[in-house]
C-alpha cells in the first residue's frame, strides 16, 4: 500500500474531509489531495502532524505497510493437538490475537474435553458427526449433527461424548480460550 492511499483511508477511517484535515494539520485541502493521490511526499514533521490529527503515530502507520491481513488458511497451516481423548485443530493461526479463536474438534468415543472454568466471553459450537453432551454447571443439554450451541462461558463448562462413536464439531470461543 503507498502511502498516500493510506492516509486517505485513516481519513475516511476519521470521518474528515480533505478540508478538514488539512485544517488540523494547518496545509491545504490542495496538499492533502495531492498526498493521497501520491503526487508529492511529505517531510517527516509533516507526516508526524497529519499521524497526529488522524490519531496515530508513525510507528503504527508503518506497522503493517506492506502486509496484508491473511483471510484464507489451508489445512497445512492450522495447528493440531492431539490427545488420548480428542483431536483439536486451531482453524486460524494465531486467532488467540483476534476476538474469536475458530478450533475444529474430534472427540473420540466415551470421552470428554477438560473442563474449561469461568470466564468472559462467549462460546459457540456446530455438530458436524455424533452427538456431543454440552456441560454448563450442573445443566447437560444433548446436542446432535447439523444443530448448534451458544452459551455465554461464565459457568464451568465442557464437552461429553458418551456415546460408541466419533463426534466431530467446530467450537468458536470470544475471546480466544483453547
């Protein structure tokens, strides 16, 4: 990304006009058009200014120049845990930086997760394979393939599978928890 395409969109990020900008930054709304159209190159008192006016700072500006957010993952890349119990696939690389952390579930026959305690947050789930037994507290709610769960995690909970089979589900935790 240039640098001019970027400061317009923390611009239009702040809700300003041109004028406006320029106004805080005392230059032209002539100056600015020309920066965000890359036509001329700020000095660096200059860019330090408008950074200023549009609530940032260079290091932040310059932080992900050149590095696009990753919006795709391949199964080569998800990160697996396996246990005696489960199989647990982290669906997005480093989703504990996010607000939700997507995780892909095996949970063999007869088996549980661990028992995750008390915390802020949310927590969904969607049952591909098998049935699951939702653990909230005291409450057990049944859940079978092709229905979901969304409770908010306040209550000690976990996962059950007391059945013979496999059960397979994606579980979805904000903020990021497994």
């Amino acid at each position: 990304m240039v640098i001019g395409e970027k400061i317009k969109d923390l611009r239009l990020a702040c809700d300003l006009t041109q004028e406006e900008l320029a106004d805080r930054c005392e230059l032209t709304k002539g100056y600015i058009s020309q920066l965000e159209n890359d036509l001329t190159s700020p000095s660096i008192a200059t860019l330090i200014d408008i950074l200023s006016a549009l609530g940032t700072d260079l290091k932040e500006f310059f932080s992900d120049m050149g590095s696009e957010e990753k919006i795709t993952f391949t199964k080569s890349e998800f990160i697996e845990k396996i246990t005696d119990d489960y199989v647990l696939n982290w669906l997005a690389p480093n989703a504990h930086k996010n607000a939700m952390e997507p995780v892909h579930m095996l949970l063999k026959a007869n088996a549980s997760t661990e028992e995750d305690v008390p915390h802020e947050g949310e927590e969904f789930g969607y049952v591909i394979k098998g049935e699951i037994i939702l653990v909230l507290g005291k409450k057990r709610v049944k859940v079978r393939k092709g229905e979901s769960f969304y409770f908010s995690a306040q209550k000690v909970h976990k996962i059950v599978n007391n059945t013979n089979k496999d059960a397979e589900f994606i579980w979805v935790s904000s903020p990021p928890a497994f």
